[in-house]
C-alpha cells in the first residue's frame, strides 16, 4: 500500500505541475479557466448549453468536455453554438487530468477567448484530486439527489468556489429540502458561492450568467 | 506511467484474491451476494429500504452500506428494519474494494443469512473494477439522469447482471425516454435484466421483490 501511495503521489505531483502551466497560460491571456464537476446526469452539459445560447455573442467561449465514452457532450456543445469546443474522452478513467486538458488546448486557438470551461467526467469523487489549472472548481448538485450529497462527497464541496443547484423546477417531487443542501454545503466550505438554476424553465439563469460577466471582467483587469 | 498501471494490476490481482475467498465463503452458505452500484443519488438505499420492508421478515438479509464520508445510509437502512448492517466509510476513496468488505463481513453474523446486499460508494466509474465477491451486480439508473448514461459509463453496464431503472415517477419531467435507455443498455450488454422501480410510489416494486426471491432461491439449490 505504501508503494501504491507514494506512486500515487508522484502522479499527482506531476499533474500538479502541468495544472500549474496551463493556469499560468491562461492568466498570462487573462483568460478565466471554470472545471465543472458534478454526479453524472446533474446538468453540466445543460448549464453550459445555456450559457451559449445567453453568452455566445457576447463573450469568446472555448469549451472542453471530459467523457469516459462518447463525444456526446462535445457534439451538444457545438450544436448549442459553440465554436472552439474539444471532447476529451478518457477511455475509462474516472476523471479528467491536467495532461489531458494540456493536450486538448493545444488544439485550440485561444487568442480571443475570454473564457474556458472544462466540463468534467460525472464523478462526485475523483476529479476533486486533479487540479486541471482551473482559477475554481463549479460543483453542481440536482434536486434529485438528495440533500445529504455535500455531506456524503465532501472533498468535491469543500474544492469548489461555487456550487450551482440545478433541476430546481424538480423542487417538491422528492425529500429534496433547499435549505437543508446549503446549510450541509456550506457546514463542509462556508465560502461557497451558492445559486439555483433551472436549465429547463431558465429559472436562476440570469443570476449565473451575470456572475460569469462579472468573473471573466475581473479576470481581465488582473494586471 | 508504466509503473503506475503495474502498481494498479498488482493492487486489483490483491483485490479479485480476497474476493475469490469472500465469494467461496458465501457460496458455501448458500448466500446470494449483490453488489449494488450507481450515480450518487439515484436511489440505491431508498431501494434497499423498500426491499427491507417488503422481504425484512421472510428473508434474513444483511447489508454493507459504503459511503466516502457518514454513516447516514447505514443508519437509514437500520430504521428501515435491517438488523444486521455495517456501515464503510471509505474516507475519500471512490469505491469499496474487497478487503474492506471482508472486514465488514467480519463484524456480522451471516449464520442464518439468506442475502447480503452490498451498497457501494455512488459513482458510476471506479466501482466497476473491483470485484466484492458478489454473484452479480445491480446497476441503479434514476429517470433524471438522462438517457444517454449507458452509453458514456458503459463499463459499468457492461460488468452488470441487472438494471434497475429507478424514479419512474419522474418521467416526462426531463428529456429521458425508456424506450431509448433501454436500447442505449442492452446495445452495451445485450445480457442485462431490466426493471423499472418507483421507490416513491412503489410502482415496479413487486417484480424487483419477486426477482429477489427468485434468485435467492436458486442459490439455495446451488449444491
């Protein structure tokens, strides 16, 4: 076991030292740099299909989308209006790497984007390990999970700057209580920046979108 | 790398060798194993729940409940009626492996055991490659996951016997169709038994009840 974990190390300090490149790249363009990670099925794609379609005209928005099979999240993406969009698919592994981000943005033009959102493998576990040179992990969480989640993944809420609820037009089908998901995320990181979206009725959309602007505008005035 | 993945075979041959052993050991008992797996949140306790309440007082069943933090699935299995139930708390890793599950087995007395259900760690990647010692596992999908789940997780559909299709309740809420999950499964493993469950109306029950009795049945004639 000692062997497993100090290999284990190794890996993840060489993963530390590829994030640490890209975000230093992105920085130097002044590009802000999201990992958005949930459960599979929360809405990542969704919530990012949106954001396209509010954003796309006003904001140069490069897009990767991490799968264990399947480009399905990429074709979405393009389909939603994205331009710059490259699938990742991992080929089972249960996470997205900073290697396979490097890889990835090599094969984008990233001149005039303002900013990048990786869309994570669905995995409430593993990606809060690898830190892909994102400036803040975004956690979603839908109504239909349950609200004991924050506690029971607690490494994913307490890494995250952000947690977006979503499927809130679900709110009331199940033991779901609102009020009891933010006070369990915020027991685990009372710094979390918390919003509830609908993606299907657009419910709460405004709110995240204004956030983004807000973001991407003080990215840019970081000297 | 090379290192990484022989450190990784070496940790996974450890693993099948001792669920080898948990596998004999409950064979020679006559106990049914099912290895329970899914999304976090799709409703592998609230199941498990039901199925002590239907079946607690005709079957003597056991249950492992594993969570990375909490005891809470265990604690709400035992107000469910299991009397004889061990919480793992896995305390950051994303999945059970065979060793912990051998402790926990240590700590109940399977005597008089008809079933013993193991839930596993909600994720719907790394628990697909450890092997518990179970005689199948049970995949849970939830009606709000999307449809297309089968297809970009597909190990774990592949190395499953049975899929549960859990919320019917909730269908026509989302995008998700049936018919088309179902398709998207059985292209991954034409092999799976299918079954639709609401855990909250209890539409579906009966079947995953009868199917249980069933197979608990069947392992009692194994000679």
């Amino acid at each position: 076991m000692t062997e497993k974990v100090s290999i284990e190390k190794k890996v993840l300090s060489e993963n530390d030292r590829i994030a640490g490149q890209i975000r230093q790249d992105l920085s130097e363009r002044n590009i802000l740099c999201l990992n958005v990670v949930s459960s599979p099925g929360s809405g990542k794609t969704s919530l990012l299909e949106r954001t396209l379609e509010s954003l796309g005209n006003e904001l140069e928005i490069a897009l990767v989308a991490g799968d264990v099979q399947t480009d399905n999240d990429a074709s979405r993406l393009m389909k939603a209006g994205g331009k710059l969009v490259r699938p990742i698919v991992t080929g089972g592994a249960c996470h997205l790497d900073a290697m396979m981000v490097a890889k990835a943005l090599d094969q984008l033009d990233l001149n005039s984007t303002d900013l990048l959102i990786i869309e994570n493998v669905g995995n409430l576990v593993c990606p809060s390990s690898y830190d892909l040179g994102e400036d803040m992990k975004v956690v979603l969480i839908s109504t239909t999970e349950g609200d004991d989640k924050p506690l029971k993944y607690p490494a994913m809420f307490r890494r995250s700057s952000v947690m977006v609820i979503n499927k809130t037009d679900l709110i009331g089908t199940s033991e779901f209580d609102l009020d009891r998901v933010k006070a369990n995320a915020l027991q685990i990181n009372g710094n979390l920046t918390i919003m509830e979206t609908s993606c299907r009725t657009g419910d709460g959309l405004e709110k995240w979108v204004d956030w983004l602007k807000d973001e991407v505008s003080a990215k840019k005035q970081v000297e």
